[in-house]
C-alpha cells in the first residue's frame, strides 16, 4: 500500500510536471510578441537616445576622424554603453587618415553676366589649391563618356564641371545617389586623365538649395591628384546658366584643404555576454565619424544612438540574448571604412564566429524595414518575420545589402542586415550643415531604435 | 470577279480590323501600370505643388475661416485650379463662425517657487476673458471622472487645469491623439458644470516644447461657457510640477478672444468633366482653412495641393477619367466643417451621384497607404490595389474612416477613402506655429500627390 501511494504520488508529480511544460511551452509561444510590445513601450516613452542624439549633433559636430571632436565622441558614447549597463565596453584601435579642410571659396566671372560666388565645399580626401588658388575656364560635362568625347585637347588647363543630377524619378533616392555619385568619388580622377586642374561637382542633392554636400573622392594611383569640390544645388544651376551664355567664363578656385600623415582613432564597442552561445556575436552598429561640415545627426549619429539604445533596452528590461551582442561605433566610414575592416581582422585573428551583423547608416526617418543579404530557405524565414512587426507597420522585409563598415564579417559567414527608414527625405541631409539634430524627430529615431532591437531579439531566438 | 475582290477586300478589313482590336485590348491590359508611372514621373519632378505649398504657408499664414488670409487663399486656389487645367472652377457658398483671437497671456504665481509666464493660446471658437483677465487658483485634473469625483466644492471658482497626456506607447498617433483630446474639444464645457471659471488644456503634442497647439473647443448648450486655452507641453510640465509643491498657486489668465456673428465664405471646386459617366462624381480634397497661429502647411494646404495636382497631373498627361473628378478646397474643417456640409448639401439637391471620396487631412509626409471604409467583396477589390502600388513602396491598404470634411458624402452612397502618410511626426506640428512650409519635405509631399492621382485614376478605371 504505501509503494502504490508512492507511485500515485509520483504518477501525480509526473502530471504536474507535464502541465507545467507544456504551460511554459504555451506562455514561450506568446513570448516574443510580449517582449516586442515591451520593447518598443520602452523605447517610445525614454529620452535616453535622443538626448545622446542631441549631444552628439551638438557637443561634437563635425567629428571627422582623427579630429578632436572625433575623440570627444569616442569618449561621450563609451560612457553611454557604460551608462546603458553593457557588460564590457572598449575601444578598439583603428588608424584613420587625417586630413584638413582649410579656406575654401570659389568665384565665377563672366564678361556677360558678371561675377557671382558659389557656394562650394572640398571634397573629403581632396588636394588643396594653394593659398591663392586657381584660374581658368570651365568646361561643363555630365559623365565620363562625355569627358572622354571632348577629349585632352579641350579639357587640358581647364576646370571640369560634372553636372549631372541625381534621377528624381527613381523612388529608391539610394538608387538615385548610386547613379550619380561617380562623379563625386571618380571626378577628379578621371579629369585629371585628360589634363584637367580641378573639378566642380554637383551636390548629390535631390532639391534646389544653398547647401553643398562634400563626401569623400578617390583618385587613381596613376593620376596626377587635382583639387575637387562641390557646389551647392542652385550654384549648379548658375554655373550651367552663365556657361550657356558664355563658354569663355573663368572660375577663381580656392581650396586650402591638406593631407596629413593617418593617425590613431577607435571603434568604440560595447556587448553583451550571450547566455547561451557566447562564442557568437552579433553586431549592431553604425559609424561615429561625420563630415567635418555636419552636425551628422543623420549620418550617422543616429545609428549610433540606435545601437547603445538596443544595449540599454535589453538590459533594462531583463532581455538575455543567447548569442553575444554588440553595439558598434565604427570609425572612419566616410573616407576610407577602416574601422569596419579593423573590426572585422581582430574578430578573424581571434576566431571570433560572427552569426550575424545590422549596419544602421540610412538616416534615422521612420522605419520601413530590413534588407537581408540571404537568400533561399534562409531569407523565406527571415521574410517571415514581417508578421511580428506588422503591430508596428514595419513592413518591408526583402533582400538588400547590409552597409560598408559590416561587410568585411561577410566573409566570416555573418548574415548581413540593413536598416531601411523611409528615405525620401535623407538626401537633402546627407553631408551637408543641413544634417543637423533638428531635422531628426524622436518618434522616428525611437520607432528605429524599437525595430532593430526586436529584429535582433528574434532572429537571435529563432536562430535565423 | 469584281464582286469577288471586293468581298476579299472586305474581309481583309476586317481581320484588320479585329487584329487593331486585339491589339488594343492587350495594351489596356498594359495601360494601368504605365499610367502610374507616368504619374509617379510627373510628380516627382514637378515642383507647381511645391511652390503652392510655399504660397499658402508664407502668403495666407493663418488662414481661418473669415479671415482676410482665408480670401486670399481661396483666390488663389481658384486660380491654380484654372492653371492646372480644370474644366470649370468656382466657388461655393459656406456659412463660417467669425471667432478672433485677442490678446493672450497667462502667468502663474507661486509662494513657493516664484513667478512664470506660462506658453498659451486660446482654443478655437473658446470665449474670451475681459481686458483685465481672471485670476485664481488651479487645480489639476486628468480626465472627467476625475474632475467628477473631485466635485463642485472644490472646484468652484477655480481654473482647472487638464493634463492628461499622448500616449507615446501608441504606435498610431492619430489613436493617441483621439485618447486625450477630449479635454481640447469638451474640457471647459465639462468643467464649467462644477463652477469652474476657465479651463488650461496641456497641448495635444506627443512632444516636449514650447509651442502651444489650438484646436476647437465646443460648449454643450446647457453649461455657462467659460475661456479656454491650451498651454504647451513644458508649460504643462512646468505648471504640475509647482502645483505638487503649492496647492494654493495662482494664474492670471488673459484672453480676450470673441465670436462675431457668422459669415460667408467658400468652397473653391475645380473639374474634369467625366468622359463615359459624367453625372458620376469623385472627390479629393483638403481643407483650405488653417489656424490663426499656423502657417497650416501640414494642416492642411499640403491636402489642398495634392488635390490641384491631381487635376494637373490628369491634364498635363492627358489622363481622361470615365466620371467627373473634382478637387476640392473645403472651407472651415477646423472650427465646425460647414464646408464639408454645404458641399453635401448642394450635392444632395441637385441629384449628383457621388462615387467615392478622398480626403488627404493627415499631413503631408511620406505616403504609407490608403483607408477604405467598406467591407466585404468591395474592401477586397480595394485592397488587391496595393499590388499597383508595390514598385512605388506604398503598401497599406486596409480599413478606415475618410475625413471630416467628406463624410457627408457617406450617406449618398461614396466610398469614403482617406490619405495615410506616415505619421510618427504629425502632431509636433499640428495645430502650432511649428506647422510651417520648412516642415514638408517636398518627395513626401509628391510621392503622395502620386499616390492620390494614381489611386482615383484606379478606382475610376476598374470601377470599384
């Protein structure tokens, strides 16, 4: 009698047990819509990000690389991670070039339609003009084909002018910047071919307006390196006008901008230890450094903010990640991604394995979605999970390339993630002073901020 | 033989004849998807909408309805309906309240914590104070069960002082909006039945600054209507947080803002006159009245634009809808939508068979998608649309209310349809100074714009 007792006693406790896992099992399967809604209650109703947004904009405008608001930056965001309750925090070293606006101005002079002064910016990495500039006429062209067309003879000693714009009926605006933006990086290089002294270039600006936008230009090892800038919008406009009239006109360019030795910076890390799998890593980041011109709220600010808020938002409410998570600042993304190629070395020299990375570096407007660079099996699932945030009218879940400071884990098998806002208005921003904390609204940041964290939770859980 | 080859002529016609058919059938087919991107195209690189945007913002700021600003707007729309191509344009008679704002200013006065002028305005059709203004003590309430359980004891005689915020937590902010704006529109008839003598509304501004955001306010009959004012959200803020330290605190409230008798004012109607079904009608419109305090860019001559750009559009492309569609400009949505009524009304009379409706009142930011009222076969129909709308990234369809101004038009039998723009940044402005021309990106502006024309031109072609 008492074995049986003991027997029903244990049958009993074997039906406790298999209601109370098949009860967890139920509650685990209503779980992550939960943690969504926590997430993003907690990121619409908290200030934190945007107050670090504001600093950043405000406190170290212009942190170009190597530049001392550069390092006041690298200093404001690992205190942030601090602050955020990551586990671990460094800095990572990155060398970075170093190069230096100076005086910039540049005139234009025609015998039909007078003198008038544009509104100009060098182009990052670009060689200077000396103290008194240059002098000459101005040929106008619209890509390479046409540089190729007129030919030496007529582009030799002269300033070229690249002034095609960007196609404003693309509705993709990336797309549109990607099919102007070789005259930007590839314009000096390319003149200089067929003797030009310096280029012009159009902003890669959708609208008509004063602000010239800069970003960096390349120049062939086997070219003669000739100062670029760009013009504002309506200069181009002007300029192009004043041509039509009278080819003979001539530009006065100064550009006192100078190349020193590269210097010493950091990506600025923070992570949280995985729970489960913490040899895995995934990597949320976006990039510290900014044009020289722009408080870089947008660009990329921003994305920065949005990485630390994902760190203080899983700490705060208790989430435990089962990989690694990491927020990154990268370091000098605009001129030459060495942050995200050291970044990559030290995790590859460590064996380090990355499971997955999500560049934010499209601006901060309201969230649209997520590119994955996947495909098959891989990117059906990760396309389905747009239903966890339809709550959230995030909807756009599609193939796409991740961002230039996470692609080298690429080839460390990291699934590559990009943060897409709705970006038809990013480009009147985009490395120029017209990129400042004013035109970043907290419902838009916060919405980001929710959508990244969530999208990192699940695949993370789901092991996508 | 002659007979012979006549006949064989003949039939040659006719295969010709039914090879043109054929073959104009399958590029109907076609035609649709062509159609929008033509509108997309137009729109995008057109900047008349723009620049009509720039007008009524800088040139009719503060356009409400009676006002001289409102005449001017109303003139001009006109204008820039026969400019875009309309048919026939005129103007229809509305009825409007004459409501002026006088001089404002409210100070509150601690023993504890000083003195502070508060940021205020008076809400629409509110009565005023006399020139000397009233002054008593304060106290705060967060909705009407509140202000029910407090009681006349200790509420008469007093201000009282509604400051229940947005709801952040709300994805949707038109549902935030609609979860606190009670206090605006009913606050002070509410109040005034326990005595109270004047009422503070905290703006409905998801937002902390200084701008405060009117809005009307209605008196039930039976309540003595007392003054009413909406203060900013740090005003607000400012305000609790005395009132927690200092019961007795003071305010000192000026407004001397008055209703005159009503006046005439008008509807501006712009058409195309249906090819197959004229005596069918379609409607798009906004309201041309804004707030005395605004510029009304976002609310709502953002609306009123895409409307004439819809008729521009149509003309410029040679877009030849089967029914009528109009562009309506309506008169006073803000303080008592007569404009809306009056168009019903002469609708009604005359017999006019109103198909569907379109209201665009929700701001001008980048389009998300469209709100059906309808069920059943008809929402399907309407929903199956988004897959037009995909190559343009505009993807909710769903349910949801027209408008305001439209809704008349429900009981004659026209699909109610309403504009969705994404929304995270609407109410910052809504209703403030902060809604100005700087505050409307001009892609969101024109990608909604396409959106609209491209919408109607749809449901008038597939009948739904």
């Amino acid at each position: 009698m008492p074995r049986l007792t003991s027997d029903r006693r244990k049958l009993k406790k074997i039906y406790i047990l298999f209601a109370l896992v098949l009860f967890s099992s139920l509650l685990k399967a209503q779980e992550p819509g939960k943690v969504l809604t926590s997430v993003f209650d907690e990121a619409l109703t908290d200030k934190t990000a945007y107050s670090q947004l504001e600093y950043l904009s405000k406190n170290t405008k212009g942190r170009l690389s190597g530049s001392p608001a550069s390092f006041k930056a690298i200093e404001y965001t690992r205190q942030a991670l601090i602050n955020a309750g990551a586990d671990t925090v460094w800095l990572q070293k990155v060398m970075v070039p170093n190069w230096k606006r100076g005086v910039e101005n540049c005139r234009i002079t025609s015998s039909k339609s007078g003198s008038e002064e544009l509104s100009i910016t060098a182009l990052g990495l670009s060689v200077g003009t000396d103290a008194n500039g240059l002098k000459s006429k101005v040929i106008e062209v619209h890509d390479f084909e046409e540089l190729r067309a007129i030919g030496r003879k007529r582009i030799e000693g002269k300033i070229v002018f690249f002034n095609r714009p960007l196609d404003n009926k693309l509705i993709n605006t990336f797309s549109a910047y990607s099919g102007a933006v070789n005259q930007r990086t590839s314009g000096a290089s390319e003149a200089s071919k067929y003797g030009a002294i310096a280029v012009i270039v159009r902003s890669m600006n959708p609208f008509l307006d004063n602000f010239p936008h800069t970003g960096v230009t390349h120049y062939a090892d086997s070219v003669n390196p000739i100062p670029a800038v760009a013009v504002s919008t309506i200069g181009a406009e002007l300029l192009s006008k004043w041509l039509k009239t009278d080819s003979t006109l001539t530009a006065t360019l100064i550009s006192t901008c100078k190349i020193y030795p590269d210097t010493v910076s950091y990506n600025v890390i923070g992570e949280i230890r995985g729970a489960l799998k913490p040899h895995e890593y995934i990597t949320v980041g976006g990039h510290l450094d900014a044009w020289d011109i722009a408080e870089g709220a947008h660009d990329d600010a921003g994305g920065c903010v949005q990485a630390i808020e994902m760190i203080r938002i899983y700490k705060k409410l208790g989430i435990k990640p089962k990989r690694t998570v990491r927020a990154v600042m990268f370091m000098n993304e605009e001129m030459s991604s060495t942050g995200g190629k050291a970044y990559a070395e030290e995790a590859k020299k460590k064996g380090e394995i990355h499971y997955a990375a999500l560049e934010s570096d499209r601006g901060v407007m309201s969230p649209r979605g997520f590119g994955f660079d996947a495909e098959g099996t891989r990117l059906e699932k990760l396309k389905s999970l747009a239903s966890w945030f339809a709550p959230f009218n995030i909807r756009d879940f599609d193939t796409g390339e991740g961002g230039s400071d996470i692609s080298p884990l690429k080839a460390m098998g990291a699934l590559q993630i990009a943060f897409i806002p709705d970006a038809q208005r990013y480009f009147s921003y985009h490395h120029s002073a017209n990129d400042t904390f004013e035109q970043v609204n907290i419902r838009e940041l916060q919405m980001g901020s929710a959508g990244i964290a969530s999208l990192i939770y699940l695949i993370d859980l789901f092991d996508l």
